[in-house]
C-alpha cells in the first residue's frame, strides 16, 4: 500500500505492487498452469476448460478502423476499471483483503484494474458512497488512469450509483453487479441460467432509469375511448411491469426445475443412499477435491466463482459403502441476498446431506474469514444442524502455523490437498466413519434364488462377514429397518 496522492489521509491508493500481492493472494494458487499429464488423471478431460477458453478478450489490440466516424466507433478491449472500497469497521488488513477479493472478481469478469482506492470512514456517504470530495478525488484518479468503469466494493442504492456517476463521468457498477456478471458468464444449465437470470432482474428493478421519452406516457385523458382514461402508465412503468412478470414466470420455472430436483433427491433416501455435499468459499479447491475423490472431470480454474452449477456423483468409501457427493456453488464475503434466494434450491443440497465437507483455502491470508463468510450462507439456507467436517485444502502450499492454528482451532478438521493427494486417505477414512450408519444388525442365510437381497445388502446397507454355503449366503450385515423385514424370514435358527 502507498499513501495517497490528495492531502487527506483517509484515503489510500494501491500502487502496482498491490496488483502483484494482494491480487494474487485472492487467487488463491500457486501455479495457475494446468496440463493433461499432471493434472488429467486428477480432473478428467475438463471439457469446458477449452470451451470456455475458446474466445478470450486480449488486452492492446485495437480493432478500430482507421475511416471511421463519430457515428460508427467500434473497439474492443478489456474494460479498465477502478475499484473504490470504504473502510468502516475492522483492521487496515481486513480492508486490503476485501479490495484483493474484489480485484480477483474483477478479472474473472473481464476486466483491467487499473488503481484501487480505500477511503476510512464511519458508514458510506447516503449521497454519493464516498462523499462529494472523495467524489472529485476518484474522477481525477479515472481520468489519470484512463479508465472507463469505476467499481465499489459494497452494494450501492439507485441514488449513489446515480450521483457518483454524474461525479465521475465513467459507469459505475457494484460488488453486486460485478458477482451477478460473472454468474451469468459461467452458468450453463438451464436452471443455473433461469437462477441467474432472476437474481439479475430482481436486482435491476429498483434501478431502472428513465431519459428522455421513457418518461413520457401512454394515451390517456379521454381520448382513447374506454380504459384509456386517467393519467397513464410511463414507459418506465411498464419496463417495470414487463419485469415484475417476467420475474414471476422465472420463479415458476425454477419452482418446476425443483421438484425434478427434489424427486432426484427422494430416490437417493428411498435407496438410503448417504449424501456427502461439498461446501466452501469460492476458489477453495470444492472442484478439485471432487476430481480427486471421484474422478467427476468438473472444470477446475484459478478463478473466483470456476463451476456454477451443481454436480452430484457417487462415490464409495474403503470399507465399500456407497454415498453421493455433490460439489455446490461457492461462496464469497457478503453474498448478495438476490444470489441466496435465487439459488436456494440449489443450496438445498447442502441443507439435504447428511455430511457437509466445508472446504477452507489454508494458503489464503484470512481462512477464518472464509469459515466465517460460508457458515452465515449455510445458517441463511438452515443447514445448521448437518455434521461438518472442516477440509483445509492446499496444505502443500499453506504456512505450517496456520495449519496447525486451523487444527486446532476447529476440532473435527483434516489437512489435505486435491492437487497431491496429501491426506485423501484418511479423509476417505474420516468420511466412512462419520457417515450414518444403517441401524440394523442381522445375520441371514439368502438362497441363492434370492440373489437380489444380496446385492442390496450391499448396496444400501454394510456387509460385515459374507460366506457362501450349501444352502445360500451366509450375511452379517448392517441394514435400514425395511432391509432386514425383507431379510428376516433367512435368519437361521438358533442352535438348539
């Protein structure tokens, strides 16, 4: 960090350094290459690796054209943008870190960062986010800088993205728009893509403008006939309600996606299959840990926010029990409130599970911020009471002390890496023995025309001893109550 250029000194600028640190911090990885011989074992073909890669922006390449006029300009290029961030509570460290996290969205998204700002105050301006002064200050750092977008580091109202714009003279967009931006880039599914979608109009509704005849309105005073008579509706008004409606066809789609959902989910109980979910800060390793303990192949990037849609695979433990493990969006520090909603049956799967493995960054400056930041989203989805085991991922890459700080920290916790393997042993070890564990214990003898209980005995529930005899199997399993009904005409009578 280096002072600012003004004469007050509640305000800080991050010079180039800042991008070369604090940025790369936020990334949250050491090597940012991938290659098929070290990692495709690990991560499967990664098939949208390369379609997501397949049309890049490039900085400083121009592609104007040399005739062109004031009517027809064209350019393209990363947009360079400024970040402004207000600090109210908490250490100068604390405040670094969130401008850090707010530079590595901004790159995900496709953006240049040019200069970052940090003002020191009590609570945002109600005006203008940092106050008229600040205000002039940043325009002065945009024209310097030659940017053209201006992004802070909170959620701004309609009248302080309004009036800081007329300040500035550049776009200026928030932290909420910005995640908003990258979740519509990376969804793929079409429930991912109606989520997305409602959380964008539900954030766009109250910050709607009008210019010039979108305010002027429809037929009215009589002239029309019958129903046309009254003041009228404004073309800003309708945009509204044309959203309002649209808004609620979303809801309704995404309430049908649900239920298909939800009759995946009652086929898993049905079969008592014991679910695994996958939660975590974004950028964490969730997908790498995935790739490592079930060879999903799921995308894994050094990016905030890589893999949007949820992905669902089985798995089995050493001791041969079956379970599913699903892989759920990330998580960041102050997750707008849209996302949470429009998301929640995707959530769901996490309040569903039997097991939460919470996935922590050990090599990122902050993890307990992390932990913090993702146990506020599961409280928000009522997933307090599902069992938690605490997976601090990259511990080839973390400092020892924070290792040793987090273990002991958080008592039911295990160090380990999905780009090693370090420590997945005991983690599949962890995980056999935490998971529920059917409630039955019976011992049967199957004829071996009732192959069928056979082969559901191991499937949903726990084979203890198996011997084949003359008459049939000879089982001593651990089974749901339904299970052993069906077993119990084999059960052999006792000796005499």
């Amino acid at each position: 960090m280096t002072s600012s250029s003004s004469p007050s000194q509640d305000t800080r600028r991050l010079a180039q350094d800042y991008s070369d640190g604090l940025r790369a911090d936020a990334l949250m990885e050491e090597d940012v290459a991938w290659s098929h011989e070290i990692d495709g074992e690990r991560d499967g073909d990664q098939f949208d690796r390369s379609e997501r890669a397949a049309l890049r922006r490039v900085a400083n390449l121009s592609t104007e054209l040399e005739d062109v006029t004031e009517v027809e300009y064209r350019q393209l290029r990363l947009e360079r943008v400024v970040l402004v961030g207000v600090w109210t509570s908490g250490t100068a460290q604390d405040a670094d870190n969130s401008l850090a996290e707010l530079a590595a969205l901004a790159e995900t998204a496709g953006a240049l960062v040019l200069d970052g700002v940090i003002q020191r105050r009590d609570k945002p301006d109600a005006a203008t986010y940092i106050g008229s002064g600040k205000a002039l200050e940043l325009r002065d750092i945009v024209l310097e800088s030659g940017a053209d977008t201006v992004i802070c580091d909170g959620e701004l109202s309609p009248g302080q993205l309004i009036q800081l714009e007329d300040v500035v003279k550049v776009k200026v967009i928030d932290r909420t728009a910005l995640i908003l931006d990258i979740f519509a880039q990376h969804a793929k599914s079409r429930e991912g893509k109606a989520q997305v979608a409602l959380a964008q109009m539900q954030y766009m509704l109250p910050r709607l403008r009008g210019w010039g005849q979108s305010l002027s309105r429809q037929m009215g005073g009589g002239r029309g006939g019958l129903a046309t008579r009254g003041p009228g509706e404004t073309k800003i008004e309708t945009d509204r309600r044309r959203i309002r409606e649209k808004m609620a066809k979303m809801r309704r789609e995404i309430a049908e996606m649900k239920t298909g959902r939800e009759i995946k989910r009652q086929e898993r109980r049905r079969n008592k299959v014991p679910s695994v979910a996958i939660a975590g800060y974004t950028n964490a390793g969730k997908s790498s840990l995935l790739n490592r303990l079930t060879g999903a192949g799921v995308l894994v990037e050094n990016a905030l926010f890589a893999t949007l849609d949820p992905t669902v695979r089985r798995a089995e433990t050493p001791g041969g029990r079956l379970y599913t493990l699903a892989d759920t969006v990330g998580f960041v520090r102050h997750l707008p409130h849209h996302l949470v909603e429009a998301f929640r049956s995707t959530m769901e799967e996490v309040g569903d599970s039997d097991l939460i493995l919470h996935v922590v960054d050990g090599s990122h400056p902050a993890p307990e911020e992390q932990l913090a930041a993702v146990r506020e989203v599961i409280r928000d989805v009522g997933a307090t009471d599902v069992p938690e085991i605490v997976v601090i991922n990259k511990a080839d890459a973390a400092d020892p002390l924070v290792l040793q700080r987090l273990l002991r920290v958080e008592k039911r916790s295990i160090a380990v890496s999905a780009r090693t393997g370090q420590g997945i042993d005991e983690l599949l070890a962890l995980l056999d023995n935490d998971l529920p564990r059917p409630s039955v214990e019976i011992e049967a003898l199957v004829p071996y025309t009732h192959g069928k209980l056979v082969a559901r005995a191991h499937n949903e529930g726990e084979v203890l001893s198996e011997e084949h005899t003359a008459e049939g199997t000879l089982l001593k399993v651990r089974v749901h109550e339904e299970l052993a009904a069906e077993l119990a005409p084999y059960v052999p009578a006792p000796a005499a």
